[in-house]
C-alpha cells in the first residue's frame, strides 16, 4: 500500500518544484515518505554553476541516502530532480532539468526486505505516475554515482 502523502510530495517536486528530492521507505508494509528536502535545505539555490549546483545537490542526496539506510545496507525509493546540461545536435548546449526514480535494493539488504521492495515497486510507480520517469535500479554506491547517473541521462537525452 502507498500512503497518500508520496503522490502529494512528488506532485510538490514534480509540478511545484517545492522538493529537490524525496526518500520513500516501508514501514509496517506502507510506502510512507521518509524525508522530503528542498533546494532551500541543501543550500543549492545559489548563483553557482548550474553543473556545480547539480552536483552538489545530488552529493548531498547521496550522503543523506546513505545515512538513511545505514551505509546502503537498506532498501529505499527515491526520486531526484535531476538539472544537467547535454550537448544537443543542432542546438548547442541545452539545459535539462529530469525527475529520476531510484530504487535503490543493496547487495547487503536482507532477502525479506529486497522482495519486499522488489513487489512494493510497481505499486509505488503507478501512484506517483512514473512511467515518463527515468528509472534507475541501484544495488550499491557506485551505480548511484553523479558520474554514473549523468552519463545514462547524456545517453539518452543527448539525441533527443
């Protein structure tokens, strides 16, 4: 089941654009929203490069994420608003600005909890109508990196 406050705090980041990002977890088999954090929070609404400032941003999402699941041994969703620039044939360089969903399912996670958030994860997709969302499955802290992360959305926005 998925409380209805993560579809109020996604359409806040999605269409608001109030939340920079949003951790889920599962607690007594109800997808709640664990933190919601807004650029405010993180101190990334700065003149900054909007590279740096996307960066910094997603570090801090990253550090926070980590905290939160005990050095990624837990299971958790998550979404990100994703800012990046892409070279664009015909258009130069153009700045792109894409909600990530993340379900992030560790290698060090117990079984009960990876089978718990592999079956909750269609039910949260369809709730927060993530079908246009880039969607990352992640089992550890590399596959999380900016870097990692940066190159799958050049790749497939590049062309577009």
């Amino acid at each position: 089941m998925v409380n209805s406050e993560c579809q109020n705090a996604f359409q806040q980041l999605s269409e608001g654009k109030r939340y920079r990002y949003i951790i889920y977890k599962i607690v007594d088999k109800e997808v709640i929203v664990e933190v919601a954090v807004s650029s405010e929070d993180i101190g990334s609404t700065g003149t900054e490069s909007y590279d740096d400032n996307s960066k910094a941003a997603y570090e801090t999402f990253v550090k926070d994420l980590k905290e939160r699941t005990e050095g990624f041994v837990d299971c958790r969703y998550a979404v990100f608003d994703f800012k990046f620039q892409t070279q664009r044939p015909g258009a130069g360089t153009s700045k792109m600005d894409k909600i990530v969903f993340i379900q992030l399912c560790p290698d060090g996670a117990s079984i009960k909890k990876k089978m718990l958030y592999a079956s909750s994860a269609s039910a949260i997709k369809a709730s927060l109508g993530t079908a246009k969302i880039l969607q990352f499955q992640v089992s550890d802290e590399s596959e999380i990196a900016h870097k990692e992360l940066l190159s799958k959305l050049n790749d497939k926005y590049r062309d577009n």
